[in-house]
C-alpha cells in the first residue's frame, strides 16, 4: 500500500535552530511529493513542491527540501528557525503519471519553536 | 483560502441528526475533496469528486455521502452524526496533480 511516514509527532527545537522534519513515502513509482504547513486554526497552506527537475526545492518563509530518491526520503529543512515556524507540518505525495491519483498524507509533525 | 469556502465553520450536532457540510469554490477546478483531521491520524480522505455527479469513496467513507450537482458545489453529508465523526472536516480543490490541492479553512464539527 502506498504510504508516507513522518518520523517524530513532535519536533522541539531552540529559535535560531536548524529544524529537520523527516518524511519517508514507499513507492516505486516515481512521486510528486508536497509539503504542507498548518497554523492554528487554519487550513493547510502549500510549503514546497516537488515534481520534477531539481531534486533541492526552495518554499516560501526560507524552508527548503530535497527528493532522495535512493532513501525514498523527502526531509524538510530550514538553517534557522523562527517562533512563527511553530505549526505542524504535513509531508504529502501523489504517486504514478497517469490517471487520477489522489493526494496521500503522513500524520504529521507538530514543529515547537522555544526562545 | 481564496477561492475555496466551507460552511458552516463550527457546528454543533445531536447524535443521530443528519448533518450537512458545504464547500463552494470559484476557481473552476475539476477535483474536489472532503477530509477529516485527527490527532495521530493526519488527512484521511472520505469522499472525492472527479466531475459533476462524479464522485468516489475514500479510505474512510463509511456513514458519510457527498454529492456534486454542480462544478463549484460539493456536499459532504452525515446521514445519522455519531460521537466518532467528531473532528475538522476539511475540503480541498485541484486542478492538476502537479499543482497539488488547494484547501479551505476546516468546518470544526462536534458530536453530543
């Protein structure tokens, strides 16, 4: 079965940290895989994508991801982290070229920035 | 999100009742989706739509139907609202896979 795992339902880090949010997915189908970003409260607003091309994708507020397709491995990074990062994040992925393929999401992982 | 809005937002329901969700976009897009979101569970998909009147379960459809009479509408319904169907109901839209969905602000449903 096609699945995504996201290691760790917490992730505490100090502001100024480096944040690593850890996503896995099994496939093997090449993928289109997706991050997602939640702030209380809120819908799910689109990180970064990736499709194909550049295996280092660049999102928006300085996160940035890159597709490993020997560790079937989709890691989120940002150098520094900021109190605002404070969400949770979801890793996603659309498996296969053809057909209508419907998004897969991991549990998520919960970022807590401390000061 | 623009173009895409979930009514009502916070709903509270009696066990048993039928309960209703509406989601309504603007953007013309051909895919529509319900989720649900769980602690420990992330988005789990109930019901999808591909089309006008062309709909599909989801991993997690049970007690819940959904119809599309038009583009921009997409019901999710609750035929007899039980305690487990407590959660945020989120509906999302696409237009091609490559763009990934876009999704609305989450109706807050709660069960008594």
């Amino acid at each position: 079965a096609q699945s995504v795992t996201q290691l760790g339902s917490h992730v505490s880090v100090s502001e100024g940290a480096l944040v690593l949010l850890r996503c896995n997915y099994s496939s093997s189908v090449p993928p289109y895989l997706f991050w997602y970003v939640q702030y209380p409260n809120q819908g799910l607003q689109l990180l970064l994508k990736y499709t194909t091309g550049a295996t280092l994708v660049k999102g928006i507020n300085g996160f940035e991801a890159e597709f490993k397709k020997s560790e079937t491995s989709f890691h989120l990074t940002k150098p520094s982290a900021h109190m605002s990062d404070a969400a949770e994040y979801f890793c996603a992925v659309i498996y296969g070229n053809t057909g209508f393929q419907k998004l897969v999401f991991g549990t998520g992982t919960r970022l807590l920035v401390s000061p | 999100d623009a173009g895409i809005t979930q009514s009502p937002r916070h709903k509270v329901t009696e066990t048993g009742t039928p309960v209703t969700l509406r989601c309504h976009q603007t953007e013309n897009h051909r895919y529509m989706y319900w989720y649900r979101q769980d602690p420990g569970h992330g988005l789990r998909l109930i019901h999808y739509s591909y089309g006008v009147k062309d709909t599909d379960k989801g991993e997690v459809s049970d007690g819940y139907s959904v119809s599309r009479s038009k583009t921009e509408d997409f019901l999710l319904t609750l035929e007899s609202a039980t305690s487990s169907q407590t959660s945020v109901y989120f509906c999302a839209i696409s237009e091609s896979k490559i763009d990934g969905y876009t999704f609305g602000s989450g109706t807050r449903l709660t069960v008594v």
